[in-house]
C-alpha cells in the first residue's frame, strides 16, 4: 500500500493507542491522508488524525473558493497551554456538492471534508504514479509528499492560515515541484510576513512591542530526507539589518524527527531597549537538518533550511491598554471530561475547543484589538508576569487550581501594584455534574466531570482575600442593562461582596437538570423554580487596583453562544483597566452600604475526584514556562523584575529613570516594591510582607474590601486589647496596694 485516506477523526488527540498506529503506518512509508472536520466554523475544532504533523490534513472549500462552513479550524491545541498550535489544515480542496456515483446506478452529490479528502488521496495516488516505480520507495514518503502539497498550494485571498492552510490543492504546481525532486528537508510555512494580513491572522493583527510575553510561532520541520532525523546546530536568527538586532528569537524544536515531521517553534520578543522603536524588522531564521545515510549512501544526509522572518514593531502601548489572558489554569478535553459551558446544548457534551484566544474566543480577540487594546497571552503562573505593565488580568472560564503562591502574589499586584482583575465564571453544581456521569463503551469505563463549567471553590480562595465569593446555583434567563439585551446560560451567582462595592441583581431562573441516557446527554425537560433576584455582576476598587466579576462566560465563547455580551466586557476593561466608571453600572442605586455574605450557598469541591490528575497545580511544582519573560524562564517567578538585555543600542536607547515605557512610580510604590521582591524566600520575608498588607491601606480612601480589611486590623486591635488589659491589672494593683497600706496604718493607729 502506498496512500491510505481516513475521513473518519475526533477531538482526542490523547488517544494513544490510535496515534501510535497511525505513527507505525507513516514510519513504514504510507502516505496519509485525513479529512480536517466538520465542526466549523469554529476554531479550535481540528479532528484526529488529522491534526498529526505526518498526516496530510484536508480541510473544505465550495466552488467559489470560500472556505465551507463546516470546515473545521486551526490552530492546533495539542501543545497548550505552554506553547501554540501548529497551522493545520494542510490544504484545502472541493467538499460542497461534490458529485459522486452511487452504489447501485446513477450519480448523487455528498459534502464534507469527509469528500475532500479522498479528491486529495485520489491526487497524491496521480502524483506517485510520475514517479518510475522501481524509485518510489527511495524518493517519496509522507514528508516528500506534503512538501510538493503545500509548496504548489494557490494562497486564498480572503481565508487565514488557520482556516485553508497552504491553500487551495494545485495538481499541476505539486507535479512540477515532484518531477525533479532530491530529498530535502524544509518548514512549513517557508516565510512568517506579520505584516500580510489576513493570511497571517493573528499575528497580523497585533504589531510586537518590548516588555510583552513572548510570541510564539510553531512551524512544522517536513524531513523528506528520512523518517528519522536531528537539529544539527542552534537555529541561527540573521537579520536582513541593524534594528534586527532589537528582536531576540528563542528557538525551541524536536529533539528528533520522527516520522518524517517535527517542530520548530520561535519565541519572539523585542529587546527593553526598542520599547521606542516603530518599523519593519526582517530576517532569516536558518536550520540544518541530518538524517542517516540512505540505503547504498555512506555519509548523512545533511539539508539546510531558511524561514524568512518580517516582523511588525511598535512602541510599548501605555499600560491600561495592555490586558493579559490567563491561559495556564485552563483544562479542558482531554485529558480529563471537562463538561460544557452551556447546559442548554445537547448534543455536545465536552468543552474541548482550546479556550484560547485564537481558538473559540477568537472574535473576543478581535473585538478587543478593534477598540485598541494588546492582549497578550499566559500560559504559566501568575507568579510569572510583573503586574506593573498591565492594565487588566483577564480570567475567562477557568478549571484549575491556584498555588498558595498565586493567591497572595494576585492580593499584592491589586493593592499595591494597582492591577484590575476581570473574572468571568461559570456553573459550578456537585449534584449536576454527577447526574452527567457516563459510561464510555470504547474504555470501557464510567466517566464523570473533573469539575464543573468552572472550578468556582478554586476561583473563591482566589478571591477570598477581597471578600468575593461565587455560588453554586445554575442561573438561566435573559436581562437588560441601559437597552443591551444579554443571555444568562448556565452561569452562577455572586454570594459573598464587601460594602461599598457595586452588585447588579437581576431575574433569573434556577434550573436543575435530569440525565436522559446512558451517553450524558441531558433531558430538554427542565424543572423550573420560580425565578428571583440573583447577584450575577460586582464592581470594586480594592487599594491601588480594582475587580471585576461576572458570573458567566458563554456570551464571550463563539462554541455555544446565544447573544454576546461584549459591550459589557469592553466597559469592563475600561473600569479595570482606566478607572473609568460608566455611570450604569455605578449608579448609587447599585452601591452596597453593606456586605453581602451568604455562606451556604458556596460549594465544595468534589471528594470523589482525584483533581490532581489534571491539575498543572495539585502535587505539581510552581516555576515559570517559555511563554514568561525571557529572564524568568524556569524560576518561580515572584520578585523576579524583568529587566532586558544589558547591551543597548546607541540610536534606542531607553530612559533610564524607567526601565518600562509609559508607567509611573512615585517614591512609596518605589518602597512596596523593594519590600515584594524579598516576598515569600524566607519565614522573615513573610512578616516584611505582613507589615507591608497592613501599612500599604494607611491613605487610601476606598478601603472597604471586606474579609481583607478584617484580617488586617486583627494585629492592631489585639495589641490595642492586650494594652487595655494591662493597664486595667496596674490600676488594680494599684488600689490593693493603697487598701494594704490604709489597713495597716489603722492597726499602728490602734495600738497607740
């Protein structure tokens, strides 16, 4: 056999026992090729097999060269929450109406990427047959075959990489590029130009600056060369000019190629020293590739690669327009059953799209880059980003668990540092998920939800130093806000908010749901309670920084959206971000004179589950990836201050009284911040840090938060107690003394 074509594929890109399989047939010289999907058009929905590097992947267009709906979707989501996908589809091809014969007599039309991929096969079989047949063996392999695929392809105009690949599938361009072919290796794609736009998207969207998290890029090493080979030497980055040098490129890749394809991902960053520089920075990335000798050879095979690099720079956005995404607590599908966000939908039981913002929040992306904002993405802790260059720290629909580390690092950037926090959560209900609970025929095993649409009891310690606290109620219903009409699916409520915060309130039904079978899929019959008002939106200022919750997530998630709400996120972010308050949401009528504090309604985790097999946090050690700052990777992070390259450019040369551009510090931030970067190294350590939570409130008038505010004049109030108690012993003292002294003058009076 020399081409096999599967247009069958689902999301578990884990499934091992398949992966390996299909690793075995393209390491014995079978050509594959794999229908992309039909779960478009969203991203984050590529298919297995697929979305492997040695299969060819195919991916749908109709006849007028438009990318067909239901085509599935890049980036790949094997390599988060650490690194970034790789672009897949590989190429494109016909999948609307496609005539075919049927099995008995006549014609018929089929769609589906399902049809695409055998028009692929039935094209790399033509291709094959060029080949005289007593080299096809020594010449073409999976590899050799992509190579001609993707470098023939014909770019669509309007598609992004993500959505058609190389581009569309050119028979006669792939035959010229195979008839005078001598094995080579080469990546995928061959030129990184940030500045086409939309091919490039995202990347084109969001120009680079100096002091972001690193951008990553992962291209696809193909080695046509043979089914196993190595990185020779460190990939050489070679700017085409001076100013090349503010870029630093970090390259991470295979440490073997096998079979066939491996990866080579760059880490772009601009130096601290090109935070004023705004242009064009090109260059060339060069990578030499060995395999062993070929049968009748007798030195290796040796093939040098050059990725073409254009990337766009500009000067470092002022702070409260930077906003970083918390990608690292982040679980989904698989490894463990994530349930989905929307208990409305039925026919999907997982949350397995990425939750990424390239991914099924991809239009929150663009909508947040057309109002001018740079988001930038973390896939470590958040001990690993300095709070002081961003306006906001947004958490979207998170699953996992924090370090104790992160809870108090998250305290100190809001009130001190001056960080917003934008949290946007979801239902969290024990009994629900244990009535989706299901038996899995191909395991053989009974599979339960890990958690619920969010890990609410993680995300309550995380807010608990700020008196917020979520519920465990699932809240449906749709409500208004000055005109804007928004959908509630599935959310939870707001149970615990200091006074002087402002809490929203709204009609909203409380819904339990039934299992319907064995599968997990709900019953559309629900059981109602009346509805009634429920806290789903909190504003507060808390010291330096400012908070922000809202109890649900689906209106920002493309996967199962009814109605998106991403007005609200934008005055969101402009609170968090610029302190600008819009006089709706902090209306004196929304103003708490008094906390609220409901304590039974706050759930627990489930005793059930072992957690820490899929947990990044749970019995796992705490440092920083290589999507940190360059200077962090492989620390813990905490008191850790990037500080960029020491070697500066004559003609960029930074101001030295701020090491970042557009932030302001006066003396006592200075103060603060000498005092958190000793924070948590040693027992002393953490009493500097005590004293620095209780005397950095002294001053600022918005001081109400709650349960913070009341462990932090615990200290005074029991010194002031134990003072009192004291001088009340001495005044007692005092008067048995004085009684003493007049009872024995009366007994000398006496005997006199």
């Amino acid at each position: 056999m020399d081409v096999l074509n599967l247009s069958i594929g689902g999301p578990d890109y884990l499934d091992l026992p398949f992966v390996e399989k299909v690793w075995e047939l393209t390491a014995n010289n079978i050509i594959m090729v794999s229908a992309i999907g039909n779960d478009g058009p969203l991203y984050g929905t590529l298919n297995n097999p697929a979305d492997q590097s040695d299969v060819i992947g195919v991916g749908g267009i109709d006849y007028n060269n438009h990318i067909a709906s239901f085509s599935s979707r890049g980036m790949t989501t094997w390599e988060l929450p650490h690194g970034y996908g790789r672009v897949k589809p590989d190429v494109v091809a016909y999948s609307r109406d496609i005539m075919g014969s049927k099995i008995s007599t006549g014609c018929k039309t089929l769609s589906g990427t399902s049809v695409a991929s055998p028009v692929v096969a039935g094209v790399v079989c033509l291709l094959v047959s060029i080949i005289p047949e007593d080299k096809r063996k020594s010449i073409l392999n999976p590899a050799a075959m992509k190579q001609a695929l993707v470098e023939g392809a014909s770019k669509l105009s309007g598609p992004n990489m993500y959505e058609q690949g190389a581009g569309k599938l050119d028979l006669w361009q792939s035959y010229e590029i195979l008839r005078n072919y001598e094995p080579r290796a080469s990546i995928f794609p061959t030129m990184l130009d940030f500045t086409d736009c939309p091919y490039f998207w995202p990347f084109c969207c969001q120009p680079l600056y100096a002091g972001a998290m690193p951008v990553i890029f992962n291209a696809t090493i193909l080695n046509g060369m043979g089914v196993i080979g190595y990185v020779k030497d460190q990939p050489l980055w070679q700017p085409s000019e001076d100013v090349g040098n503010l870029l630093s490129v970090h390259c991470t890749y295979s440490d073997v190629i096998w079979p066939w394809t491996g990866y080579l991902a760059l880490h772009l960053q601009v130096k601290d020293e090109g935070s004023q520089f705004s242009g064009i920075i090109s260059g060339n990335v060069t990578l030499t590739v060995s395999s062993p000798a070929a049968h009748g050879e007798s030195s290796p095979r040796i093939s040098t690669c050059v990725l073409y690099l254009k990337i766009k720079v500009v000067p470092t956005p002022v702070r409260s327009r930077r906003i970083l995404w918390d990608q690292y607590h982040n679980i989904k599908y698989p490894s463990g059953y994530v349930p989905r966000d929307s208990l409305n939908v039925h026919n999907d039981i997982l949350d397995w799209h990425g939750d990424h913002l390239h991914t099924n929040f991809h239009i929150l992306f663009n909508m947040l880059r057309d109002a001018g904002y740079y988001i930038e993405a973390l896939g470590s802790p958040l001990t690993c980003f300095d709070a002081s260059n961003y306006g906001t720290l947004l958490m979207v629909d998170l699953e996992d668990e924090y370090f104790d580390e992160e809870i108090q690092k998250l305290k100190n950037d809001v009130v001190h540092k001056g960080l917003g926090v934008a949290v946007f959560a979801e239902w969290y209900h024990v009994d629900t998920m244990v009535k989706m609970t299901f038996f899995d025929e191909n395991t053989r095993s009974w599979w339960t939800p890990i958690t619920g649409g969010a890990n609410i009891p993680a995300l309550n310690e995380l807010l608990a130093p700020f008196g917020i606290a979520l519920g465990d109620k699932i809240l449906t219903g749709d409500f208004s806000i000055n005109g804007e009409q928004t959908h509630y699916a599935s959310g939870t409520d707001i149970v615990q908010f200091p006074s002087g915060g402002f809490l929203h309130s709204f009609e909203l039904q409380e819904s339990s749901k039934t299992l319907q079978d064995h599968i997990g899929t709900l019953d559309t019959q629900q059981t109602e309670r009346k509805s009634k008002l429920s806290s789903i939106l909190g504003m507060m200022e808390a010291g330096e920084g400012r908070i922000a919750v809202y109890g649900d997530s689906n209106c920002l998630d493309s996967s199962h959206m009814v109605t998106n709400c991403y007005w609200l996120l934008k005055k969101i972010v402009e609170f968090t971000g610029n302190r600008v308050k819009d006089p709706i949401l902090f209306s004196e009528a929304a103003k708490l004179t008094f906390p609220v504090f409901e304590s039974i309604h706050q759930p627990s985790r489930r005793s059930d589950v072992n957690f820490s097999i899929y947990s990044r946090v749970i019995g796992k050690e705490l440092f920083c990836h290589q999507d940190s700052r360059f200077e962090v990777w492989g620390t813990k992070g905490y008191g850790v201050q990037p500080s960029g390259t020491v070697r500066k450019l004559p003609e960029y040369q930074t101001d030295e009284g701020s090491s970042t551009p557009n932030i302001t510090k006066d003396s006592d931030n200075r103060q603060d911040e000498i005092v958190f970067q000793s924070y948590n190294s040693t027992a002393n350590d953490a009493k500097l840090d005590e004293k620095r939570d209780y005397f950095g409130f002294i001053g600022h008038e918005e001081a109400d938060i709650g349960m913070l505010m009341a462990s932090q004049w615990m200290v005074p109030c029991f010194v002031a107690t134990a003072c009192l108690m004291l001088y009340l012993s001495y005044r007692m003292q005092q008067k048995r003394r004085r009684r003493r002294k007049g009872s024995v003058a009366n007994r000398l009076t006496s005997m006199v």
